[in-house]
C-alpha cells in the first residue's frame, strides 16, 4: 500500500511539474506587465523627461502581440501594435553577435498573452491574502516591493543601454548600433572607406508639396467651403489645401503641427481660421500640464499645443496664433468668426472635459487677447457660431443640448434651449440661421426645430425628415434649406418660408452619408461625406466626386514600374490606383478584407496585395478582377515584393515567416517555393538583390538576415553578403540605410524608408508625421538631412516614382497621401 501511495504521489508531482513548466511563459508575460505598468507609473510621479514615457504614442495604441494559435482575422488594433509588439519585447531580448558563425535560429512560440481567467486568479489571489491578515498583505507588499525594485533595476540598465555608442569594427568591416539597447551589427562594403567621426551633409534636393490626396469628412463637420477665388478650402491631415476645380490646381497652408480639426471663413472671406489637435505628448494632457510646454521634447514645444491659427488665404500668411499660453485641452473642435460687427472676435471650443469656450479679440497682437472663457458642457459640443444679426450672441450645440450665449461686460450668460412637449433628441447635430436671425437645428432623431430669434423655445418643428440624423443644414442663395441625411443620404430642399419639400437626390452608398453642405459657384452644391469624399453637382444632375480618399488607416503604396502611377491600399478595404500627372483615381476597388500592402510585378500587368487576414491577391490592372489568391499562415501580411525578373513573389508575414513563390505567365500562375524560417518576430520589410538571387529582411526585434530565395534557406555568414547589390532599400536596418536613426533610437521611430532609382537619395518615414530626404547611402547615424511635414499620423511608406520626379509618402492614422515635387 505504501509502495502504490508512493507511486501516487510522484504521479501528481511530475503532473505539477508539467503544469508549472507550461505556465512559466504566462506567468513571465504577467509579471513584465505589471513591472510596465509600476515603471510607468513611477516615472510619472516623479516627472521624469518623456523620453521613457514616449515609447508608445497616442498615434499607435498599445496592445500586446497576439498569439498565433487562432485563424481568425487580424483586427486593426492588432496590425497598429507594431510599436506595442517592439515594447514587449524590450523584456526579453537578445544579444546580436557579428552573425559570421550564426547558426539558423527556430522560431520560438509567442509568450502567451494573459488571459482574462489567469487575471482573475492572479486578483483572487491578492484578496485572498489581503483578508487572511497582516502577514499576507505584508508578503504581497514585499513581494511588489521586490518587482518594483527589480523593475528599477531594470530601467537603469535600459538607460545604460541608451547610453551605448555606436562603433565600428576596422579589423571586421563592421558597424555595431544600438536599437532599444540591442545592438545590431551591419557590415560594410568591402572597398568602404568608413569614417565613423564623419558628418553627412543634407542632400542638395529639396520636396515641395505639391498634391494632397484625401479629405477628412469622416469626423468632422462645417469643414468645406468654397472662396471668391474660386478655390474650395478643405483639410486632411495637417494640411489645409485650397483646391481650385476649374484649373486643377492646389495651394497648402502648411503652418499646423498635426491634425486639423476645424475650419471657419471670416466674413471677408478672405481670412481663415483652422483650429488643430494637441501634438503626440499633449493629446492626453490636462490644460496645466499643457501649458508647461518646451523642456526637453519638442513635441511639447509651443506650436504643439492646441491652438488656432489665423491666416490670410490669398498669401498663406500666418497673422495670429491663439491659445498657445495653455488654453485650450486637447484638441479645438469647432470655431466661428462673428458676423454682425464685421468679424472682430472668434469663438472656439476645446475637447477637453468640460468644453470650455472662449471668446477672443483675435486681432490684438501676434497671440489675440481672450476677453473670456467658461465652462460649456461635460457633454460634446459640435458646433459653435456668432448669431449674423445678434452681436453679442453664441449658439453651441452638441449632445443633449443647445445653449444661447450672450456676451455682455466680458462675460458670458447661458441659456439653454428649452425642447418642452417635444422628444429630446440625444444630439442636436448642426444649425443654420435665416436671413431673418431664426435658428434651424438639425437632430439625431431626423428633426428639424425652428427657434425664433432672441428665443430659447422651439415655435416650429418638422419631425421625420430624414431617417436617422441630420448632418447639415444650408441655408442657398436662391433662398432654399437643403438637409443632409447622416443615415439615408439623402439631400432634401425645402421652401424655406412654407417649410414644404420641393425635392430631394440621394447620394451613393459607395460615396458614404452627407457630413456637410456648402454653397459652390451658381447653384452647385459641394458635399461632404463621411467616407471622405468631396462631391460637387445639383438636385437636378449628379453629384460627381471632385475629391476622393481612404477612410481608415493606410499603409499599403506602391508606385508603377514605368508609368506616373501608384496604388494604394488600406484598411477601409479600399484600392485606389492614382495618376500622379492627373492628380486623379484611374480606379477604385473595394476588397472583401482590410489590405495592409501592395507591389507591381515588373511587367505592369498584375499587382499583388496583401491583407490583415494572411490572405494574399493578385489583381489584373486591365479587369481589375483577382487572378490568383491564396493564404499563408494565419496572420497579416506585413510586406510583398515581386523579384526584379518577376520570376519569384516574397511575402512577408506576421507569424515571422518569409514565404517565397515562383511566378510564371506574366504573374498569373504561382506556385510555391518554400518558407524563410528563422526571424523571432514579424517581419516589417524585404529587399530583392538585383540579380534576383537574394532577400534582406528585417523583424519587429530589430533583426537583419539574409536568405537565398531558391531554396529559402537562411544565409548566417552575414559577412559574405557585404558586396550584393540590392535593387531597393526597402529595409530600414541595413548598412546603407542606417544614417536615418537617430543616436539612442527605441527601434520604432522610423517606419520605412524607399531609394530612388538612381541610388543619390534616401527618404525615410518616421512616427511623428515627418518625411526626410537624406544622401544615398547614409551610412553614418543621424546623418544630415531635410524634413518636411504635412502628416498628422506616423507616416507609413515612402516611395519614389520610376523617373524619380516625384515622391509619396502615407499617413497612418490621418489616411492621407501627400505627393512631393523633387527641386
């Protein structure tokens, strides 16, 4: 008996052993989680630089890297956690050797994430000893006490790591940087005469921007308008264009620092005022934190903030800045210039948690005078505009309200507006003001209320218009109010004095529902819409589209191998091929799943695209239609490069393989050669060698390996890839790109970089909305060079044209294409 207990009991041990062994990994990913979040919380109280607080930015949320056991579709979030996965693995990282003798490394599995049941035993756990007395809680203080100790511990290496410099080896040929405190060895040419002390001067080129493609109607409102010059003033980005229909022709203002947000037209119509969000560090802030702005960062720099920039539209000159003392939170999201005395003061509201709104003589000195400011609402406010015939008088709107403002001694009186026998709508969305001073609103609810100057009441109410919102009212010039449907797109014209329907068109589904309405030249009507879309045409005729765009995040651009084309491809599952001559869509294609890239075969007949959910296609560009498709893996499909002779594909994936295709019948049969085996992380770029023999790859972990593309196996003598010839630079981490790092970088500052054809430049695209032009090749870190901004978001691709005329470069977040002329 003894013997079978004994026997018993080595069962169940060697089974706890088993378990404990399959959950250290969960256990070692909670326990890096939680000394995250200590080191984080410590280095905010004591007010530490941001320099490690400003590793994941607002741009990119942080979520931990899925695990790679699932088929199901990679969400957004997943594919936006680049910078998240880079951070994860910061705790566990490896050393890079000069890779002469390094051996082929297998792909370790993923740490698992930690799931909801494991958290929930972890809190137990803590309650559990808190209850059972002071000893317990005494254990579990230690026990942080020690991890928070630990995670100091950890933090002072890291900045030793930080401190490390970059070196170069005489005797090796090599160059050793540091990313994120990995070093990572480069080797260089053999004939490179190496000078480590020297200094790269700034290309002698220049950008100029000279088209913008895209509009954003997806969140914002009252943002078209049409000048007397016959331009239509808009915004994408942190660009404000003015766009000339007629004449083709665009004008930038260019003065804003990241995303603008809002945008009203003096009564002269000639002055404009644009309102932007706060800069990467300052999204988050609260008003006080905000105004101690200019130590260390320069993205707390004062132009940073949110403020509103005034500005003169025939010479885009800047005339005043305001709001850079600290006065606004967040973000500017609705302003308006008053009317009845000429355009003297501006109103504009903030994001922050009260919405606070100000009132400014806007013309005093450089930064305006604030003559006031209160608290508006907890709730959103939408919009905001001076009564035309009450001087003194403001109308805000928003969720459950409308508020009468009244300027009177320097202060402002509230009275909200009183909706009495009817329903209540959850958001009153947009207002307009007849020519007799009566406010028209438009709900959530479809209604259309009328409340008679100087009142707060409603006299009359048409309920029902439309199905769902109203977006927008306009009041046109041949005396009629036209409503936008948010729901049904639909455009309905009313007499304005019977208040009876005299007609109605209903916008495409593919266009998106009417954000905003504006009068255009004549009877044209201009419309936004909420798939970003600039739409121009009557009730009578069509609406045709004047400008078009992504919607959600974009990281997919290619260029075509002999003409003044590109594509583009984003997660609103929409392909556009552009003609950069034109400035117009040769074509548009929605897809059945987010795309995240793009690549022409070099015979120009096929493109091939990849997707979020490991499914990769190949699109004729003549019928548009798929040709070949196929999935590999089970995760998204990080980069696609076809081979210089067209004869192979390599794709590039999440779950860190490569996997590689043999191409035939000018890219329509594919067939598979083999896996690229041997990254630790996904996959973020790949380069053909010119002769089509080889690919350079780099990962989420900073890696650079080398393979042979016809039998897929890894090349470990890195040394003895010194001399290729590579036809792109499409890998960030290499010898010949590495001067587009700054000293001290984290890993994840630089996004992509792209070499023009005839190899004397560089552009990079990096996470704070800058594209930079360097000298080709850049072989020294942080090597001279020019940047240009416009992006609001982490820009995603850079690329040249085949004649290298031009440059084009993605936005994230911002959904913007920016093309840049080459002086």
């Amino acid at each position: 008996m003894l013997d079978h207990e004994n026997e018993e009991l080595r069962e169940r041990v060697s089974a706890l052993e088993k378990k404990v062994h399959q959950n250290e990994d969960e256990m070692l990913c909670l326990k890096s989680a939680l000394a995250d979040a200590l080191r984080r919380i410590a280095s905010l109280e004591s007010g530490r630089t941001a320099g490690l607080t400003n590793n994941v930015l607002p741009s990119k949320p942080f979520k931990p890297q899925p695990r790679r056991v699932s088929s199901a579709p990679v969400s957004a979030a997943d594919s936006r956690s680049k910078r998240a996965g880079s951070v994860e693995q910061a705790f566990v990282t490896r050393d890079t050797a000069p890779p002469q003798k390094r051996a082929p490394t297998p792909t370790p599995k993923a740490p698992p994430s930690p799931s909801p049941t494991s958290l929930k035993k972890w809190s137990s756990l803590s309650s559990a000893e808190f209850q059972g007395g002071n000893l317990q809680m005494s254990r579990s203080f230690q026990s942080v006490t020690c991890l928070t100790d630990k995670t100091r511990a950890t933090d002072r290496k890291a900045m030793a790591h930080r401190r490390k410099e970059t070196t170069f080896n005489k005797e090796e040929g090599y160059l050793r940087m540091y990313l994120r405190g990995r070093p990572v060895t480069l080797y260089a040419p053999t004939l490179e005469e190496y000078d480590l002390a020297k200094k790269e001067d700034q290309p002698p080129q220049s950008l100029k921007l000279e088209w913008v493609y895209g509009y954003r109607g997806r969140d914002c409102r009252s943002n078209v308008h049409l000048l007397p010059t016959g331009e239509t003033v808009y915004f994408v980005a942190g660009v404000v264009v003015l766009y000339n229909v007629e004449e083709q022709i665009q004008r930038h203002y260019l003065g804003h620092t990241d995303d603008v947000k809002c945008l009203a037209v003096h009564p002269d119509k000639i002055t404009i005022a644009t309102g932007q969000v706060a800069g990467h560090d300052n999204k988050k802030s609260s008003r006080p934190k905000s105004a101690q702005h200019g130590k260390g960062d320069p993205s707390t720099a004062p132009d940073h903030l949110p403020h509103v920039r005034v500005w003169n539209s025939v010479s885009l000159q800047t005339l005043h800045i305001l709001g850079l003392g600290g006065d606004f939170d967040r973000a500017v999201c609705s302003i308006g210039f008053s009317k009845a005395d000429g355009g003297q003061l501006l109103c504009a509201v903030d994001e922050g948690n009260e919405h606070t709104l100000s009132v400014w003589e806007w013309q005093k000195g450089e930064k305006g005078h604030k003559i006031t400011e209160t608290k508006s609402s907890t709730e959103p406010v939408v919009a905001s505009e001076f009564h035309p015939l009450d001087a003194n008088t403001i109308i805000t709107c928003g969720k459950n309200q409308i508020t009468f403002w009244t300027l009177e001694g320097g202060t402002l009186g509230k009275k909200l507006g009183l909706f009495e026998k009817h329903e209540k709508p959850k958001f009153v969305l947009c207002l307009a003001i007849a020519d007799n001073g009566d406010v028209f609103t438009g709900d959530s609810n479809g209604n259309i209320f009328i409340w008679p100057r100087g009142t707060n009441k409603i006299s009359k109410a048409l309920t029902g218009v439309h199905e769902g919102g109203i977006f927008s009212l306009l009041f046109t010039k041949d005396g009629h109010l036209l409503s936008g449907g948010g729901k049904d797109r639909r455009i309905v014209q009313w007499d304005a004095t019977g208040l009876t329907q005299t007609g109605e068109v209903e916008i495409p589904e593919h266009y998106g529902a009417v954000r905003t309405l504006t009068q255009g030249k004549g009877n044209m009507i201009v419309v936004g819409s909420t798939r970003n879309v600039i739409l121009q045409g009557t009730l009578e005729l069509n609406f045709n589209p004047i400008v078009q765009g992504h919607v959600d995040e974009l990281w997919g651009l290619a260029v075509h191998p002999n003409q003044h084309q590109f594509l583009t491809c984003a997660y609103d599952k929409k392909v556009f091929l552009w003609d950069a001559l034109s400035h117009s869509a040769v074509w548009s294609k929605e897809l059945e799943v987010p795309a995240h890239c793009a690549c022409f075969h070099p015979d120009a007949q096929v493109v091939a695209i990849g997707t979020q959910t490991a499914k990769w296609l190949v699109l004729d560009l003549t019928s548009r239609e798929p040709v070949y498709s196929h999935t590999d893996g089970n995760e998204q499909i990080e980069c696609a490069e076809y081979s210089p002779d067209g004869k192979y594909l390599a794709l590039g994936s999440r779950d860190n393989h490569i996997y590689v295709y043999s191409v035939d019948e000018e890219g329509k049969k594919y067939s598979r050669v083999g896996k690229c085996q041997g990254h630790s992380s996904f996959v973020t770029h790949l380069d053909w060698s010119a002769d089509s023999q080889y690919i350079q790859s780099n990962s989420g972990d900073y890696e650079l390996l080398f393979w042979n593309a016809s039998s897929c196996k890894q090349i470990t003598a890195s040394s003895s890839m010194r001399d290729v010839q590579w036809a792109t630079s499409y890998c960030t981490i290499s010898f010949n790109t590495c001067g587009i790092w700054p000293e001290g970088a984290d890993g994840t500052d630089v996004n992509g970089s792209s070499r023009a054809h005839k190899a004397d430049l560089l552009a990079s695209a990096d996470d704070y909305g800058k594209v930079n032009l360097y000298r080709y090749p850049s072989t020294h870190i942080e090597a001279g060079h020019r940047a240009y901004g416009g992006h609001s978001s982490h820009v995603t691709a850079v690329r040249f044209l085949h004649d290298d005329s031009r440059l084009l470069s993605t936005g994230g977040k911002d959904a913007g294409i920016l093309q840049w002329e080459i002086l």
